[in-house]
C-alpha cells in the first residue's frame, strides 16, 4: 500500500503535506514519488492563483481516468474555496479539512483501506481546539535540518487581492506550549534552521489577547530554548506591516539564534493602491518601518513581495512602486504579476492593466531588484560568513548554501557538508546570488552565534 | 482546508431604505464586536459570502448591517429579499477601522452605504467631537436614519437641492480640509472618493498617519 501527495502553493501547505504524510506513514502506508504505483492520491490545495485550480481539477480528471484499470482512493485538502468544495466533492472520494486531519485514518479504513498498523490508530476525541488535533499530529519533516512550524492559521486582514480569509478562516492563533514543545523537538534532532509560520506571524495571540503570548514574547521564549544549544536559525514568515512592532525588532537584535533578516510584504509603493488592496497601511508607516529595521537590525537583509498591474494600477502609480524600491533596497523581491484570484474581493474589479504592460513593469522592478541586491553582494565580496549548505546546485557539480540573511551562494565541497553550518570567504558575487570558498576551519561545525563578520 | 467559523443568526426585521438599500437586523447571538468592524454574511447552503460593516451599536440587542442591492449581484438582492424569521450565516467580527476612545477630532467621510460604520461609532459612543459628511445621489438616501438629529451631519447630495451642498463629497473635503487640517479624517465607501479624499487632503499637508481607510467594493 503506497501513497502520493502532491501540495500546490506556500509553504503553509507544505506543512500541512507534512502532518498528512505523517498520519499515513502512522497507518503503515509508505510514500512513494511515483504516482503510478501509488494506491492514494492526495492534493493539497491552493486557491491563492486560478493555475492552482487549474492543475488539482486536472490532476483529478487523469487519476478518474485510471480507476477502471487500478483500485485508487483519492482525497484533497488545503485551501480550497467554499465555491469549489461541492465540485471536489464530486470528484474526489475524500475532501477532509486539515482540522479533521485526527479522523483521516477513519475515513481512510471507511473505503475498505484497513493496514495492520491502522487498526491500531483510534480517533482523537473532540478538543475545543478550533484546529482538533491538527497541531498535535507530529509532521514528517521534509529535510532532516530545516523545519517549518505553524504558529498560526487564517487571515483577519481581507487584503482585496487574497482569498486566504475565505479559505483558511480567521487568526486562530497556536498555544505557545505546542509551539515551544515542537521546536524543542526539533533542536533535540540538530535541525539548523526554523521557520515560524502564519499568514501574519507578527499578529500571533491577538485572537487571545491576554491569554496568549505576543508575537515578540513568543519569539523571546523560542530564543530561550536555544541558549546554550547546538546552533540554528530561527526564521518567521510572513509578518503584515500593520502588526510589526518595535518589540519585535528589538527581540530579534537581543538574540543570536533569531536570524536577521526580515520578509516585510509591499505589495504597492503607492497609497491609493495599499488602501484599495486594503493593506490598512500607509507607505508612511511602511517607511518608519524599514527605518527601524536598518536602525535596530542593521545587518538584517531585506525581503518583500510585490504585486505589478493590479487592477486600476496607473503609470505614476507603478512608477511609486519603482521608487520605494530604490528607497528601500532589497535583498529579495518576490514579484508577482496580478492575476484576479478567484473569490478575492479584488476579483470583481476589471483586471485592466493589459498583460505586456505588467510583463514590461515586472521586468523593471526586476532591474531595480538586481541593481539594489547586487550592490549588496558585491559589498560583500573578500568577508567571511557562516552559511547553511543545504544542498546542490542544478547541475549538480557546487554546493548550495544560503547566509543568515538567506542570500543564496554556491562553493564547491563534499556533499558531507550538506546541512550543516560552515564558514566562507565570499569570492564572487552575482546580482542575485554569492559564490564562496570554505575557510580552512570551515569543515568543522561552527556557531553562528560567535561569528565575528 | 480550515472551516470558516460561522454562527447562525435569525433576521429580526428588513427595513427598505430606498430602492436600491436596505438594511438588514439580525439576532446578535452573543457576538461582541467594536463599532467599525465587519462581518461576513452568507445565506445558509450557498457558497457566496460577502464582508458588510456593522451599522448597530456596541450595546445594540441586535446586528444591523446596511445592504447596497446590486442588480443581478449573488448575494445582496437575496439579502434584500429575507424576512424575519429567516435564517443567515455570519462569520466575523473582523476589520481594524476601530477608533479608540480619545477625545481626537474627527471627520467622518462616507458615500452610500459606507455610512454604516460611522452609525456604529455614533451608536457606541465614539464619535464625540465628530462631523459626518455623507454623500448621496438622492436625497432620501440621507434619511435612512433618525440618529442624525444631534449629530452635525453634512449632506452632499450630487443630483437634488435640500442637503447642505448640492455636489460631491469630495467638493466639500476641497473647501473644508485646510481649517480642518488637525482633524483625524475616516473615509468608508467607494475607492475613488476616497482616493480623491486622499489627494485632497495631502495637498493640504496632512500627515498620511491621519487618515483612516475601509473601502467597499
């Protein structure tokens, strides 16, 4: 008995992909990269993008096509529109929602799937937990030193261009004890780099005000759980600039172990555009923002996410965009052509800049983006840095690895120094990219926290 | 997939404002809520939901939503059409256009429907020291409430005499901004007025930190 699970989108969903495989690994079924042999199909799914769509209804067509020749159980999951829920219905045999995740080996053994393993596995009883036992399901982690951790889950902020509120529901904030339980676990394992994760991180326990952690408490307590530990990195994404605080900031500098760098969304340089994609920020507050990360944070890189050609975007107001990129010099732009996501608010407007037009406005923020990044790489040709190696590059002949601040480098080295921290002398850069050379003490383990950059 | 968390409430009255509004009272069922936040509203086996600001007060029995009918819209004409009695699913509250309780001026700017969450400022206690500038096609449409009476309430009716300026509102904000310049300023409603609103009010120097946002779409 074999399955094969496929997730679309961010990395929410491939910490979801992550609790489902755990629960059918739990039930003896073993995972395999080949649909073909597989006897369960799954999709976790993505509604941010109409593409994403696209593919699970695609994906279900061709595996019904195969049900006359091979017995096939199939399920989806994940964010998937109230609008869309009856059609999956029709086509899948399983539609579970990741708070049910707890009763899938149920359902499963329901359709005549029983394993010597599963008649053991009983269902979670009813929790007042919103999320059942979803946060308890311990994941199958994908790599053995990198690890994401859900903090959170829905959206409160009704950006227009976003249908996450309608998919994922509202802020419901993780109890901080499972938090800390899981990445105490994972620091047991030697795991090197932590990503908290959540629609909007930096508004964590304001679902539980007063009961709940902050954002900057809970990141001080994840901080705690590493003094005095093998080192690691502990990310969070992403944050909204509407929750980001000083405190945070301030956290973040007080402890090694929280790296610096900082994802903060964009979106649009422009005021008229934030308050349309009711972002419930101004690019005032945005700028006081950045001013604080380069205040308090000054090695922190910077990220941000960026949507071109959303609907009504004029040409002074991209050009505003273009400025506050120059203004804010990234590290990283995700930078995303606007397409009307299906049940976002913003999907009843007309989607009227032409599609060359926004492919033209990408291609210029591009440039900014390469000019700002590679400025900052090639400052940072001849230092030394400790990197992540986390694995190799596409042709397979260098070693990837990523800095603190998550600028991407290749060097060459053997493959025993995959996940693990080394030391480098920067010796080439890129626009986008570093390329480095071990340090003659970078083939033992080294701490992060003692580098002297 | 994470289920939205909705509530069942009954619809308590439906009270036509004009031919193209009404507003909606349903049962409160113990939702708490500040006065400028939204819910989402759907009809109970349907797959549409829309976000409607909160028009009741904080200390209101019930929820009062204000509904702009759009011909041939999936939801509001069957919204428009409930009667007490009926059943609507309501999940929320939600939204951060809340102000706090200071004793901050305020201008309180709005078209249509967008009127609804400043009766819920109004209605909870939050407005003190506010003017309400509302723009409207027809007058009727200003005379959806009467809790206007102690309110200084300024009606821009673009299409008839009888408000206090026959225009827009945006014609208002141009001659009124510069002695209001120390005022907080809230806009609800339609994103080009407030985009007018917003330039308007940057030409005259007001701080962007100053000025409050929750567009209807």
């Amino acid at each position: 008995m074999k399955f094969h699970l496929i997730h679309l989108g961010c990395q929410m969903n491939q910490s979801d992909a992550e609790r489902i495989k755990a629960v059918l690994k739990g039930m003896g079924i073993a995972e395999t990269d080949n649909e073909e042999e597989a006897n369960i199909l799954g999709i976790v799914s993505c509604s941010v993008r109409q593409k994403s769509i696209d593919r699970v209804y695609s994906k279900i067509e061709e595996w019904n096509a195969r049900k006359d020749r091979s017995n096939l159980l199939t399920c989806v999951s994940g964010c998937i529109l109230p609008a869309d829920e009856p059609k999956f219905l029709k086509r899948f045999d399983l539609l579970f929602r990741i708070h049910e995740i707890a009763k899938l080996p149920d359902m499963i053994r329901q359709y005549g799937v029983v394993t010597p393993a599963s008649l053991y596995i009983t269902s979670q009883a009813q929790t007042n937990d919103p999320l059942g036992g979803f946060w308890k399901v311990e994941p199958d982690y994908s790599s053995p030193f990198e690890a994401y951790v859900p903090i959170q889950n829905g959206c409160d902020k009704f950006c227009t261009f976003c249908a996450v509120p309608y998919t994922r529901g509202r802020e419901v904030s993780r109890p901080s004890d499972d938090i800390l339980a899981e990445v105490e676990r994972l620091i047991q394992r030697g795991v090197k780099s932590i990503t908290l994760l959540g629609q909007n991180v930096n508004s964590y326990g304001l679902d539980k005000a007063g009961k709940e952690m902050t954002f900057a408490q809970l990141l001080r307590s994840v901080a705690e759980l590493g003094r005095g530990r093998p080192p690691f990195w502990v990310y969070f994404t992403s944050p909204h600039p509407r929750d980001m605080s000083t405190q945070v900031l301030q956290t973040i500098a007080e402890h090694p172990v929280l790296a610096k760098q900082i994802h903060l969304p964009l979106q649009s340089g422009d005021d008229k555009v934030l308050i349309r994609m009711n972002r419930n920020h101004s690019m005032e507050r945005y700028r006081e923002l950045v001013h604080q990360i380069r205040h308090i944070l000054p090695t922190a890189t910077l990220f941000t996410d960026i949507i071109v050609g959303f609907s009504g975007e004029t040409q002074e107001q991209f050009e505003n965009t273009q400025k506050a990129m120059e203004e804010f010099q990234y590290n990283m732009a995700y930078i995303a052509l606007y397409s009307p996501r299906p049940g976002a608010a913003s999907s009843r407007w007309p989607d009227d800049v032409p599609q060359s037009v926004k492919k033209a406005r990408l291609a210029q923020l591009t440039e900014v983006l390469r000019q700002s990044s590679g400025d900052y790489n090639r400052e940072q040709v001849g230092k030394i840095f400790t990197v992540l190696v986390d694995g190799k590059d596409r042709k397979g002949q260098y070693l990837s690895a990523r800095t603190e601040g998550k600028i991407p480098l290749r060097l060459l080295g053997p493959d025993e120094l995959i996940g693990q921290f080394v030391q480098v002398r920067i010796t080439k850069a890129a626009d986008l990219s570093l390329e480095a050379e071990l340090c003659e003490e970078g083939l033992r383990s080294v701490s992060p926290q003692l580098e002297a950059v | 997939m994470f289920r939205i968390i909705l509530m069942i409430h009954r619809v308590l009255g439906v009270n036509t404002l004009s031919s193209g509004a009404v507003c909606v009272r349903f049962s409160r069922e113990g939702m708490s809520f500040q006065a400028g936040q939204h819910i989402l509203v759907s009809l109970p086996g349907t797959y549409v939901a829309r976000e409607y600001s909160i028009a009741s007060g904080e200390q209101d029995p019930w929820l009062e939503i204000l509904i702009r009918v759009v011909p041939g819209g999936k939801l509001s004409p069957k919204l428009a059409r409930l009667k007490p009695g009926d059943h609507v699913e309501i999940s929320g509250p939600c939204g951060f256009f809340t102000p706090d309780l200071s004793s901050a001026k305020r201008v309180l700017v709005a078209t249509g429907t967008g009127i609804a969450p400043f009766r819920s400022f109004f209605r909870s206690g939050k407005a003190a020291q506010s003017v309400l500038v509302h723009g409207v096609r027809q007058l009727v449409e200003t005379s959806w409430f009467d809790d206007w009476s102690t309110v200084p309430y300024v009606r821009c009716v673009s299409r008839e005499d009888g408000g206090e300026l026959r225009g827009r509102v945006t014609q208002w904000i141009a001659q009124n901004a510069p002695r209001l310049a120390e005022c907080e300023w809230w806009f609800c409603g339609n994103s080009q007025m407030i985009q007018e609103g917003w330039d308007l009010l940057q030409q005259v120097g007001l701080d962007s930190n100053q000025i409050h946002t929750e567009v209807y779409f």
